[in-house]
C-alpha cells in the first residue's frame, strides 16, 4: 500500500532540541492504492463453525454470485500493531453479512445508502461502535451500502459463530435473486 510523507510545518528543530518529542510525518493514502482484504493479510481467514458448513454442503452447491456482494478493500494501514487501519466496504443492495465478531474494537461510518442491525435503520451519517470480541450482523438496504471501518490496530481476525444456519440460507437467497444486480454494480463501483 504506498503512503506519502508530508512534512509538518509546525515541527522545527527547536522543538526538538527543547526536549520535545517530534511529531511523526503526516502520511497520505490513495484510495486507488487500496488493497482488498483478502490480500491484504490485515484480517485472518474468516473462521467458520464445522457443523454449520457441513449443513450447509448437505444443502448443495450455494450460488456462486453469494461472495460478490460484497467488496472491502484496505484503504490505510499503520505502522506495527498498533497503528491504526481503515477499510472501505461496499455492500451490493441487500446483501446480508452473517453474525460475526473481531478482535478488536471498531468504529463504523455510513457513508451511502442504508443498513439494518437487528430493528435499527442506519443512514448515511449513522454508525457504530463495536467493542472486540462482540458479535454482530447487519443487512445492507434496497440501495447497497459503502461502509467505513476504523480500527486502533493494523490486524485482527474474524470469528464466525455457528448456530446461523438460517441465515447462511438467506445469504444464497439473496445472491440468487440480486447476485447478477450485484455483479453490474461492482463493474461501476469506486472502491
């Protein structure tokens, strides 16, 4: 992921040489150069509970559109563990995210369109906080959504509980009734 330096005009040498730690640069980031998640090593292999996918294989093969609603790509990436990372995701019109948790505490940003988390309707200019290790799920609305996800840490890994067989039924659903939709939409979206 290539990042610019830019200097900080209010840092000089006399602040350092009064005893003050110097500021770290600002860093840029591109949108263009951002990687998608898969790629990115940032998130752990999602880890899927045996008993839900072997009920689900006995389902038979699931639409192959299920995956393409949605794409999240790593906009920015800090240094070391602690840095902080932020990722954009598109959500494809109703496409439905299965019940899930991270290792790490994060904050998410609406920027279009609308998700719905349990009876709760969130627009653009809504969000969320989750803390680390909490479950949850949202949908996204009739006109997809762009997520914005901002975490304290560079990695963290995603758990996906079992006991969601219904849900996982509705995710092929879905990609079977808006998959293609979703397919036209990726083709023009900006992430």
């Amino acid at each position: 992921m290539g990042r610019e330096t830019a200097e900080d005009p209010h840092e000089d040498s006399a602040g350092a040489a009064a005893g003050r730690t110097p500021r770290r640069g600002i860093q840029l980031f591109r949108g263009h150069d951002a990687v998608p998640m898969a790629e990115s090593g940032a998130m752990s292999t999602p880890q899927f509970d045996p008993d839900d996918m072997k009920a689900l294989a006995a389902d038979g093969p699931r639409p192959k559109t299920v995956a393409l609603g949605i794409e999240d790509t790593l906009v920015f990436q800090g240094e070391g563990p602690e840095g902080s990372s932020l990722v954009r995701a598109w959500l494809g019109p109703h496409y439905v995210l299965p019940r899930h948790s991270h290792s790490g505490d994060c904050l998410y940003y609406i920027v279009e369109g609308s998700i719905t988390m349990g009876a709760q309707v969130l627009v653009a200019g809504d969000g969320f906080f989750v803390p680390s290790d909490a479950p949850y799920a949202y949908e996204a609305g009739a006109d997809g959504a762009v997520v914005l996800e901002f975490r304290t840490q560079t990695s963290f890994d995603m758990r996906i509980p079992g006991g969601q067989l219904d849900r996982w039924r509705k995710m092929a659903t879905v990609a079977e009734e808006h998959g293609e939709h979703w397919v036209e939409l990726r083709a023009k979206a900006t992430v």
